[in-house]
C-alpha cells in the first residue's frame, strides 16, 4: 500500500503564493526599510500648485480666452503632445494643467496678444497599480483617478484574516531615486480625517502591499 500524503493546507498555499510574489517585487523590497506616510514628501519637481499630472489619453479643454478657433477639445497622443491651432507639437503629458496652461500662454505670445489659457482634464485616464499580500483578491488594478489606499484595499476584496492593519505599504518609484520608496500605513490612520494618510493618493506604477 502507498503511504497517503496529505494536501497542503488553504493556509499553507496562501503563504507560498505571498512568498511568491514577494519574489517577484522589485529588488528594493526590504522589509526593515520604510517611511511612515506623514513623514513622507514629494520630491519638489512634482509639488507644483496643482498635483494632478496630464498623462497619455486624457482628453484636454484647452480654452484660450476670446479665441475660439484656438480653443480645443483634444486627447493626449501616445507620444505624450498635443497639437493645437497656430502652433506646432505641444509637450503634455507629465505637466499640471496650470504648467500647460502657462507654457502655451508663452507659445502663444507672438501670435496673440495677451493671451490667457486654462487647461481643464476633461477625461482622465484610470491609475493602473498593483495590490499584493495578504488581500482577498490581489493583482493589477485599474482605480479612477484621484484614488487611495482605501479605495485600492476595497478593490482588492479586503483584508484577509491573516493580514496586519498596520502594516500597509506602497511601493512608489521617484525620479532621481535608485530605488523606490516604501512608505507605511495604519488602516487605522487612513480611516481618521487628520494627517496625511487619507489624502494620500495613488499614482500609476505603485504596488501596495499587505503583510
């Protein structure tokens, strides 16, 4: 008679699936290393006076004031520009739309005479992030613009019984750094209405993690 050999537990299976994930998270991942989200801060180039960053795909009302055959209704390209009457390729993706606003008043100069621009993100394109850990559905997420932790954690289903509400992480990439930043989260901070935790928004490319 073979010797019965017993399946592996739900329990077991979830820790070898973490375990592998894990795994496959950038090389940075240390789990000693962090910063806590109300110590976190921009860098500089992204604290500008409005935080949203045009991206690919957006659908843009550029409004020059009393031209109306300037004024447009336009989609960011694939290759991050627009184009607008009277002038050439305009670059947009990754500015606010107060710092387009502003640098096509500047193109604008020699073709109009005082010309005041207002960009308005008509239609902005979802964040794409990852939710990892201990959640009851994790992988890739699609969350509207303007989203949270919470709104991420809600999309993924929840803790799992397993899960620490003290231990929630984001995983960003920032210019100039080698590594991305981990920055720490209490479910407990994100759910007060002070500190930086609930206004705390997601961008394209972070990972969050539940251990």
């Amino acid at each position: 008679m073979k010797p019965s050999m017993s399946l592996p537990s739900r329990n077991s299976l979830r820790r070898w699936s973490l375990l592998a994930t894990l795994l496959l998270l950038p090389a940075c991942y240390k789990p000693g290393r962090f910063v806590w989200v109300d110590d976190y801060r921009e860098p500089q180039t992204q604290q500008q006076d409005d935080s949203y960053l045009i991206r690919r795909g957006d659908v843009l009302n550029v409004n020059v004031w009393n031209q109306r055959d300037i004024s447009s209704r336009l989609r960011v390209r694939d290759d991050g520009r627009i184009s607008l009457p009277l002038l050439n390729d305009v670059e947009a993706a990754g500015m606010t739309p107060a710092a387009l606003a502003r640098a096509t008043e500047q193109k604008l100069k020699d073709l109009v005479a005082n010309p005041v621009v207002t960009v308005i993100v008509d239609e902005a394109q979802p964040i794409k992030i990852a939710v990892l850990g201990e959640v009851r559905n994790p992988g890739k997420k699609l969350l509207d613009s303007g989203s949270g932790p919470l709104q991420a954690l809600s999309e993924a289903g929840g803790f799992t019984d397993y899960a620490r509400d003290d231990a929630i992480y984001v995983l960003r990439k920032e210019p100039g750094y080698a590594t991305p930043v981990r920055i720490r989260f209490t479910y407990e901070a994100l759910t007060r209405s002070e500190g930086s935790a609930p206004t705390f928004r997601l961008k394209t490319g972070d990972v969050m993690v539940v251990e």
